[in-house]
C-alpha cells in the first residue's frame, strides 16, 4: 500500500474525528433550559394562599372594648382551650430549651442564662428586653409567674392589623391607647411584620445582630431573597418555620444547642436539588446556604463589632456623645455601648457545623490565653460525617470579665433612672459589674478588664436567584481570595496540592524539556559538522579511525 | 532496505486515540488542578470525567487486543543489548551511527523502548487508573443518603493522580522527542500513521557487537558518498 494511500485514510480519519469531537463538545456543553420539575411544583405549591376558615372580625366575643390585653388572652383561651399550654411550653415563652450538651448535661439553654456579643444578657435587663417577650410582666426571671396563662401574648404574634406594638422598658406591655378590639379581631397566622418586629431588630437596631434578618426584607426583591420577594413567589416567615403546637421549627444558635426541629432548605428541595450529578454530590459536605447565599446584608449594614471596653467616655458637658459615620449614618460610637464596626453587603465566613453548638454560660471560666472567647460555637469538623460548611456571620467585639474569677460579667445596663448602678445611665464599670453580678447570684472580686469575644451567627437567610449563586471556582481556586481559602484541614480539588509532588512534577517537565531540546541540540550541531565534514574531506580520508 | 508492517491498524488507532484523550485529559485536568484555565471550572471537570470513561473503554479495548494477538510479547524487557541501544541514544545518535537494533516481527520495539513502554502499561497509566476511579467515585458518608464510601483521603489521592500527571507529561515530551530519532526525523511518526516502516535488508534481531556496529557505521557513509 503507498504512503499516500495512508495519508488519504489519515485524513479523512482525522476529519470524522474532529467532527465526532466537535459534535460531542456541542453536545456536552449544550443545556437546554429543561425546567427543574421540583421547582415549578413548589412555585405552584406556594403561588396559593390558603384562605382563613373563620373571620374573627364575626365573633362576638371578640366585639368588645377590651380594658387590659390579658383581657383579650382569656378570650382568646375561652375557645383556644388548650393553646396557651402549647405557647407555655415553647421557647417563645420559656426563653430558654432543655437540651442535652456533651460535657455539660441537660441544661435548659436560652436568653435566661447564656450570653451574647451585643447588649450582654438578658438577666438585669428584663424590662427592657421584655418588649420581646411574648408575655405581659416580664421584670424578673426569678419571680416571674411562667405558669400564669393570662399573661401569655397571643397578640403579639397573631396580630394582623399591624397596630399592635410592645413598649420597650415595660416588662412586655403594648403601649397605651392601642385599639386592643381592632387588633383582636383581625388575628390570624402570623404574617411577617410579627416576626419582623422582634428578630429584625434584635440588638438594638435594624439588622443589628443577624445580618440576613431586616427589614427590607418586607419589599425585598427577588436578588434580595428570592423566597420573599415581592416580585417573586412571596413567601412570609411562616411559610418554612411552619408549627405544630406552637413549636416552631427552625432556631438560632445564639440561644440553641442541638441538632432538632430545624428549619431545612432540603425539607423542600430534597438533598438532590439540581438537575446536575456533580452538584447534588455536594449536599453531602455543602450546606445549600454556603452557594446560595452569596452575600448578606445585601441592603442595610449589620454590626459587625461591638468593643464594650470604650464605652463610658463622656463629652466634655459630662453627658454621654454618639460619634456617626458621616457616609453610611451608622453609629460608629456610642458613651453607653462603646465602639461599633458595621458591614453591608458581606461575604460570609464558612465553617463545619453539624447542627450542634455550645455556649458560653453564666459562670462558666474563661480562658483568655486561648484566642478570644467563643460566646457560642458551632461544631463539626470535616471528619463529622452529619457536618456541612455553612457561611456564618462571625461577630467579634470584646466585653467586662472578672480578673479574679474569670468569669465573663453580667453589667447591670438598664434602669429608669439615675443612681440605680446600671451603666447606661450612670456610666460606671465598677457599680454596674458589682450589682449585674449580685442580681444572677455570682461573685465579683472588684477587678474587672475586657476580654475578646466572638460569636457565630449561621447565615440562612436572603437566598440568591439560582444565577447569583456561586461558581465552582470562588471555592477551588489557588488564589488567596477562594472563599474556601481559610477553610483548611481537608482536600479541596483545585485548591489544594502537595506542595512537594506539584514541585518535583514541575522541575521534572522543565528537566525533560531541556534535556529533549539539548539532546536535539547536540543533534543538530553533530550533523552540520558532520555535513561539514564530509564537504572538507576527501572520502578516500575516511577509515576505521574516522569514528 | 525492505519495508515492514510495524504496526496493524487497530495498534495504530488505539495509540492516537490514547495521545488524544492524554492530551485532553491532561488540559481538563491541569485545570481542576487550578493551574490553567481553559474551558472553566465546570466545563472541565465534566470533560475530565467524560473523557475518563472514554479511556477506561479503550484501555480495556487495548489489553483485549494485546492478548489476544500476543502482541504483549513485544513489551518483554530484555537487558541484553540494553546497554548497545544506550550507548546509541548517548553516543552512536551524533556521530550518525546507524540504528543498531533493527526490528523483527517480534521484537519490533528495541530495549529501551521495551522497557519504557512496559514501564507506561504497568506503573503509569495503572495508578492514574486507580486513583482516577477512586477520584471519579470519591464520596463521603452522608447522614442523609446512602453512598459510595471511600475511607482513603481525597488528598492522598489526589496527590497520587497529579503526580502521576507531571510523570506522564514527562514521558510525552520525551516520547514525542525520540520519535525524531528514526532513519529520518519523521520516520517513526509516519510508521504509526501508516503501519509501514522501511529497515534494512539485514534487519534481523541481530545482536551486535560495538566493533559490528563500526563497520556497519563506515558502510554507511560509503554508501553515501557512492550516492553522491
């Protein structure tokens, strides 16, 4: 057969070759938009409102000029029989869980008795932070008659009128003059301006403490959170933290420890979501958040830091000042709460958690050689095979802490007036550690200095259209800017190498490749001497001694 | 000089198969490894792992026909003119020696290729093989879903597969090399497009000694001049 033959056949073989390939290219990298069938069901599924079964606005009972709102709780009660049981059971009420944590036992864990990074505690606080409370007289953890179901607060969740608000200061009661019948007759399942109202604002401000919990959230768009959007599928609060018996499903790790009675994006969208193999096997390491929660924060900041060791610097009049950002018009420092850092529109952080954390509980000793302290923690490792990476907020700030006894403290902050130790109004460290402490029940040696503190804040809210998301390499990437980048301690394709192998690799190609183009080389050189050669001599020179 | 069949067509075609998809697999993977960037992340593990069962069938099409055909006799190593093939890739090769090794239907790979080329079958391509399907089927224990588990560390692996991706890279820059060794620098390549390569008329798998060689050497070149 002739070499041209071989060549045609080659040719040709090439050709079909290069088409196959290209065809199977187009093939590979075509997607057509076939719809995500799960999806669509549960845009029919929540495109319909359920309608309520009864009108309260009919009952008689409720037609009347209510005095005191645990006026309207006994009616609710005379035909809710048994729901204030459930309420009195929930955390809403109880502001605490009974939980087991490894190492500590059963414990019941909450606002009552952990700490947190912003106002501190609860305890010495009540009347101020009972505005949050589901109740009526919320003064005093210890006298507090938590089996009273009169003081149970059905309006502050059922209220649909959007005219009932708790006054902040006293204890959980609405402000006066509200129009308590309008507000009893228009109850219902929550909407979100119930919720809202308290975890939009926890800390003392908008967006404070959650990042991904405010209140633009109410006209949110779909790139703000496509659930709730209101040119999406509108969807409110309940509508994932659904309940049963008042037990709501969903919680945050501030105040819960264990790994129950979640809300879960998977619940919905299954542990397989996509139409694609090799991004459903990221479920099993992956929380959904981590890719479809590229930011939070998306429209008003959230603190980021809060260093209580300021606080307490007057004006030269003696009276308290607040220093403002002249950008952003957020408060950069306040005499009564210290030195505040704000972000808006953040990555997250990512850590490993398997649905379980610890906190930090009054009493508990402190290390403070050991980094700074974790007020509560997440856990999970790679190892752990119930851990996921989730984006966190991670709030960091520093607080009062006991010298001798290293303990964190409990400052008394809040009181109506002046003279009473609390912080806030008389500015004093000293006097407000000694009386926080003696109303919990704790020693106090006298000597107090500030320790650095951080908190874990999982981000779950504010979910990205599916096109925002993120892409594979923000995570598998060399570059320092991955968002996997401090996530260390496992492999991560892409990012990852063996420093040692990637190395002896690359100088064995380098040395390949010189010792191919030197070999050449010498090749080349050898030949054109030898060519040389032959032109200068005559061949009757040549013998066995030419080598 | 007489023209051989040195390799049949299935030979042939299962060789550019396998440089084609080493080509492939090592663009695609290079770039899961973060150190190129060609197609995108996505696109390129998903062409890796395509084109990996690709090559999974075709090694398997491969020692098929190598068995069959007997044809893995040709990958025996043979130390005994070892050394004389050496000495022609170090020496022999810039003073325009000859081949020293001519093939016969059974040994048409001279020592050093046989060697280098067993070295590829049984050590290269089996731990990118094994470590590339424990790749491909890595997964953890999920709480959720029942899987594949694999108690070997993704890193280890990992680490084996990329290795053995810089050990290849370097077998095709030298193999594409010394395929500019034959008669003419594109003698080999032609003889794996075409199957056919010319050798000489006394190209029996002879052993010959360094003297041998010599004469053979000044025969040549007499030739040359009587040509001219």
């Amino acid at each position: 057969m002739k070499i041209s033959n071989h060549v045609q056949k080659l040719s040709l073989g090439i050709v079909v070759a290069v088409t196959v390939i290209t065809v199977a290219f187009l093939q590979l990298t075509f997607h057509p938009q076939e719809p995500n069938l799960g999806l669509r069901e549960l845009q029919v599924k929540y495109a319909k409102e359920d309608a309520p079964g009864v009108d309260h606005s009919q009952f008689r009972a409720l037609n009347k000029n209510f005095k005191s709102p645990q006026e309207v709780t006994e009616t609710c009660i005379s035909c809710h029989t048994d729901s204030h049981n459930e309420v009195m059971a929930s955390n809403h009420w109880n502001w605490d869980r009974v939980s087991y944590i490894e190492g500590k036992g059963i414990n019941a864990i909450g606002k009552k008795n952990v700490l947190n990074n912003f106002c501190i505690g609860t305890s010495t606080n009540l009347e101020a932070c009972a505005s949050c409370h589901t109740g009526y007289g919320l003064e005093n953890a210890n006298t507090f008659n938590f089996d009273e179901p009169r003081n149970v607060d059905c309006l502050s969740c059922h209220d649909n009128s959007e005219n009932y608000v708790k006054k902040s200061g006293d204890s959980g009661y609405p402000v006066k003059n509200i129009d308590l019948k309008k507000v009893a007759q228009s109850v219902g399942k929550p909407i979100m301006t119930n919720c809202g109202t308290c975890h939009f604002y926890g800390g003392g401000g908008n967006n404070v403490k959650h990042g991904d919990l405010e209140q633009a959230l109410y006209n949110a768009d779909r790139e703000m959170d496509v659930h709730m959007a209101k040119d999406g599928i509108q969807m409110t609060c309940v509508d994932c933290h659904t309940a049963e018996n008042h037990e709501i499903k969903g919680k945050l790790y501030s105040v819960s420890s264990q790994n129950i009675n979640r809300a879960e994006c998977q619940s919905c969208h299954t542990n397989t979501p996509h139409l694609n193999d090799m991004l459903n096997t990221h479920t099993a390491k992956v929380a959904c958040q981590t890719c479809h929660i590229p930011t939070y924060a998306k429209e008003n900041p959230t603190k980021m830091a809060w260093y209580w060791s300021t606080a307490g610097h007057l004006g030269d009049d003696g009276e308290p000042i607040t220093m403002v950002d002249s950008v952003t018009g957020a408060q950069k420092y306040l005499s009564k709460k210290g030195t505040f850092v704000w972000g808006s529109d953040l990555e997250p952080e990512y850590v490993w958690f398997n649905g379980k954390a610890q906190h930090y509980m009054l009493g508990e000793t402190i290390d403070t050689t050991d980094g700074p302290v974790q007020i509560n923690r997440l856990l999970g490792t790679h190892a752990d095979p119930n851990a996921k990476i989730i984006p966190v907020k991670i709030h960091r700030g520093d607080q009062i802490y006991d010298t001798e006894n290293m303990v964190l403290i409990q400052p008394k902050l809040y009181s109506e007036h002046r003279g009473d130790s609390a912080f806030w109004k008389d500015f004093n460290w000293e006097t407000a550690a000694a009386a926080g402490m003696k109303d919990i029940g704790l020693k106090y040696s006298g000597s107090h200095d500030f320790v650095s503190t951080e908190m874990y804040w999982p981000i779950n809210h504010m979910v990205s259209p599916s096109n925002m998301s993120l892409q594979c390499a923000d995570c598998h990437t060399q570059s320092d800017d991955g968002r996997l980048a401090e996530l260390t301690g496992f492999y991560l394709p892409g990012r990852d190498s063996s420093s040692f192998f990637d190395g002896l690799g690359t100088w064995m190609l380098w040395l390949s490749f010189a010792g191919v183009l030197f070999h050449g080389g010498l090749r080349i050189v050898s030949h054109i001497r030898t060519s040389k050669n032959l032109e200068m001599k005559d061949y009757r020179e040549f013998g066995d001694e030419e080598n | 000089m007489k023209r051989i069949k040195k390799y049949q067509r299935f030979e042939r075609f299962w060789h550019w198969a396998q440089s084609a998809l080493i080509f492939f697999l090592a663009l695609t993977g290079f770039e899961v490894h973060d150190s190129i960037h060609i197609f995108g992340y996505e696109q390129a593990v998903m062409f890796h792992r395509v084109a990996s069962y690709a090559f999974l069938v075709l090694i398997a099409f491969a020692i098929f026909w190598h068995f069959t055909t007997e044809q893995w006799k040709q990958y025996i190593p043979t130390f005994s003119n070892i050394g004389t093939q050496i000495r022609y890739y170090t020496i022999g090769i810039f003073k325009g020696e000859p081949h020293p090794i001519n093939p016969d239907k059974w040994r048409k790979l001279n020592p050093v290729q046989a060697i280098t080329y067993l070295g590829f079958k049984v050590l290269i391509i089996p731990v990118m093989v094994v470590s590339g399907v424990l790749y491909l089927f890595h997964k953890r224990i999920n709480a959720n879903d029942i899987v594949v588990i694999s108690d070997i560390d993704l890193g280890t692996i990992a680490v084996w597969h990329t290795f053995g991706a810089f050990v290849l890279m370097a077998f095709v820059i030298i193999h594409v090399y010394m395929t500019t060794t034959g008669e003419r620098p594109t003698s080999n390549i032609k003889a794996m497009v075409t199957g056919y390569e010319d050798v000489e008329e006394n190209g029996e798998h002879a052993e010959r000694s360094e003297l041998e060689v010599k004469v053979i050497s000044g025969q040549q070149k007499e030739r040359k001049e009587e040509t001219k």
